[in-house]
C-alpha cells in the first residue's frame, strides 16, 4: 500500500496530490489496466489519470458535470427542467459588492463551494453583514465558489444508477430539515418516499 499526501481537505472531501500519484503509479511493474475510486473526492482526479496513462474509463469531462455544480445546473435547463440563476465567482476577495449580486440574483441569495459536498462553507446571505460573514469565511478556505438565486421548498435527494442510457435502479428521501441545518446539529438524512427501491430492469 502506497500513501499520497492530501493536497487539501476543505473539512467533507479530500483532495490528493495528482502528481504523486502519478508517480506512484508509473513506478508499478505494468501499467494498470483500471483505476477506480470509491471516494466521492477522488473521481476527479482518478478521471485525470486515466487520461494521463491512457487507461479505459471516464474521461474529466465527463465527470466534471457530477463535481461542478454549474455544469450541473447547465445539464438539468437543457433537460427542460427549471434552475436557480447561478453563476461562478471569483476569488472571495474580488467579489461583487452585496447590492450589486443582489440585483442580479435577489435579496436572498446563496454562496457555495462548486465541487464540495454535505452543505460544507455554504452561506445563505440576505443582508450586508451575511455576506460580510460569507467573504470572511470563504477567504480561509481555497475553493471555488459560485452564487445562486434562493429557491423556497421542500428538499429531496435521489440516488440512481445508469448504464448508457439505462436507468436501472432509482430510490428518493424527502430531507427531514434543510442540509444546511447539519451544522447547526439536525440530523442530515430524509424519509424513503418508497421504501422498497425498485429495479426498472426487473
């Protein structure tokens, strides 16, 4: 077993030092015929090696659109479904004054980390000092952040998994509190809204 040292770690997902791995990788006896990733953190940069050695699997671009959140975003308006308005910031310390994003994108507004997960540094601003707040937090953390138009409403999760263009299994919660309750001690999860998932293969 060879270690890689972390390359950062904003407190939910941990990133790895590419290029180590990399190292590591090339110095095996034969050059691997896969590389698979079981930590939500890593798919990137698993994508990144395989392109790097040439090894079958998902490419960056393909993975980017489950890591970036305005991909995302981009994905699901061209499926016809509706989005927040969103769009990238800049570093904390370049961002727009309160005013000026609140004319764009409302009074409430929500400032998020593109590619972490579990609510994790994200801030719902609705006045001055919200946001104050928010540029003071995100300037300790090095991630990239981006803005969205706060949407009122229930709460959902849904895991699936595809084959091509296959869906073969589906199962969605209801969030019992808002994720972002988590750091406030509410539990992070949600009631089955079908208990039994059901395989659409079968």
């Amino acid at each position: 077993m060879e270690h890689v040292p972390i390359a950062s770690n904003d407190g939910v997902l941990w990133q790895y030092d590419e290029m180590e791995a990399l190292a590591l990788i090339r110095a095996l006896p034969g050059k691997p015929t896969a590389i698979v990733t079981f930590d939500e953190g890593a798919t990137l940069l698993a994508a990144n090696l395989r392109a790097q050695l040439d090894v079958p699997g998902a490419r960056p671009d393909e993975i980017l659109r489950y890591r970036d959140k305005l991909l995302m975003k981009r994905h699901v308006r061209a499926a016809g479904l509706k989005t927040p308005e969103a769009d990238r910031l800049p570093q904390p310390g370049d961002w727009p004054s309160y005013t000026a994003l609140a004319a764009r994108f409302g009074p409430r507004m929500v400032i998020k980390p593109v590619d972490s997960a579990g609510t994790n540094a994200v801030h719902i601003v609705a006045d001055e000092d919200a946001f104050t707040h928010a540029v003071k937090r995100s300037q300790q953390l090095s991630l990239d952040y981006e803005i969205e138009t706060f949407a009122e409403g229930k709460l959902y999760h849904c895991d699936t998994i595809w084959s091509g263009d296959e869906l073969l299994f589906t199962a969605c919660t209801e969030y019992v509190a808002p994720t972002i309750e988590f750091q406030n001690g509410f539990p992070l999860g949600g009631r089955a809204m079908n208990p039994i998932p059901r395989c659409l293969r079968a």
